[in-house]
C-alpha cells in the first residue's frame, strides 16, 4: 500500500517519504543553532509507553501525568484515544519539560521526539495483509541539523535512539490501532473507546480495575501473572492489549471461568 491510497496524516502530508535503508543527513546537539526550537507550539502524540515512563520518571500516577501534562481532543470524528503533550502557557508554548540545557526527561522522552526528523505512518488493516510502516522525513526549515556531518540510514536512527529497544512493547499498541476488525469503517463505540484508552494509557487506573473489581473473578490467569501484574508495568501494559483483543474484538485471548460464561 502506498500513500496514494488512503489518507496521510496531515503532518506528513508532502514529506518526502523514505525506506528503511534511505539516508538522510541530520545532528542535533546543544551548539546547533536552533537547540529545542523543535520543542514548541508542536503537537507531540504520545504513545502508551511514553505517557508510563514520563509518569514514572515524574514520580506521579499515569491519571496524574494525563491531567497535568497532557491534551485529550474529543471531537464526534474522533475514531481511536489520541494523547498530546501539552504545551506550556507562555507564547511561545515550549514544551514544560525543556530546561536551559535541552530536555530534562531525555532518558524517557516521547517516541516522536526520538524519531525526528523521522515520521512514520502504519496503513490501514486491509484482509489477509500485515500493516508495513511507511517513514517519512521532515525537512523544516528552521532546523540547521540537516547542516550536520552525521548520515544515517532511517534503521540506523531509530536504533540509535532506542526505538528498537522500545519496538516489541509498542508493537502491541500498533496492532490494536491496525486491527483487521476496523476494515470497512467500524468505529468503538464510546464505552470501548474508554477501555481502550484507560488499559493503554491510564495504567494505574486499569491495575485497579483488574485488582479492584470482579475481574479475576471472570477470568482464569495464572497465580504467577497475577502477582506479576501488582508491580510489573510492562507485563500489566502487555496484559491491556491482551485483554483489550479480547473485549473489543471477541479474540480468544482470555479465558472466562465456568461460572461466569454465558449460556445460550
């Protein structure tokens, strides 16, 4: 599939789109002259994955990382969660976590700041095809790192900057957000839009749904997940999506004990 046959992204619309092997030339340290000017008035889409270590390494809950930190547009089109970082107050609306000396929260910074100058877009599921991700490049203007000495084929990059570290976790996300299941046009009614979006983003509010509540009354999980998903963020995160194919698309991912299976 290419992107002449669906619909690119509004951000990536007229970027030159790149393989994985394509080069591109790029640096960015703190003598570039325009250092964190990519750091504000940008709508940064944050993944699952971004919004946990960001709450983590802030110290706070993932619903207080949400409230604080992040924008959740609700529009009537809206067909799947987005989750932006908010911007900050002042005029020129830089990103609160960008000091004097560039990012404070480098380590964990969101998946699209590790990517720039590299876009990425999935296609939509289509029958019997796996979604294959299609790059793109950004060639703004007021950014001098294309001036830089540094080449880099786009596997290059995003295994410098730990994407592919971060790869088999988002992969879970991804496949959920390219499900065979929205071929045609389905859309999650509203109820399952905030399953989905409470066991993806809001993680501390679905450990309580699954400890909390009659969850582990209904399904049979072994004794060693159980405790494994008390403490674990990355093995509840991966158990979301696990439970998430089950609830939305009927996948049998999840067993229901005997006494909680409905009868005809």
């Amino acid at each position: 599939m290419t992107p002449d046959s669906w619909s690119v992204p509004p951000e990536l619309e007229g970027k030159r789109q790149m393989k994985a092997d394509d080069r591109f030339t790029f640096g960015c340290h703190p003598k570039v002259a325009c250092f964190t000017r990519c750091c504000a008035d940008i709508n940064i889409i944050l993944t699952p994955v971004d919004v946990l270590k960001l709450s983590r390494r802030l110290g706070i809950t993932t619903s207080e990382f949400i409230h604080r930190h992040t924008v959740v547009p609700l529009t009537k089109d809206l067909q799947l969660p987005v989750v932006m970082l908010r911007m900050g107050d002042d005029p020129q609306r830089r990103c609160s976590f960008v000091g004097a000396e560039g990012c404070t929260v480098y380590e964990d910074r969101p998946w699209a700041c590790r990517m720039y100058p590299v876009g990425m877009a999935m296609p939509p599921a289509r029958a019997g095809v796996e979604p294959e991700p299609l790059y793109f490049l950004f060639e703004d203007d007021f950014c001098h790192g294309r001036e830089e000495q540094g080449s880099w084929s786009v596997a290059e990059w995003r295994r410098d900057q730990g994407i592919e570290a971060m790869e088999d976790l988002e992969s879970g996300f991804r496949e959920l957000m390219t499900h065979p299941w929205f071929i045609g046009g389905r859309q999650l009614d509203p109820k399952r839009m905030e399953m989905l979006f409470t066991a993806c983003y809001d993680l501390d509010k679905f450990r309580c749904f699954v400890f909390d509540s009659t969850f582990l009354d209904r399904f049979e999980l072994e004794p060693e997940l159980v405790e494994q998903l008390r403490t674990d963020d990355e093995a509840l995160l991966r158990f979301g999506f696990r439970w998430l194919r089950f609830a939305l698309f009927g996948e049998p991912t999840l067993t229901v004990r005997p006494s909680h299976r409905r009868t005809a």
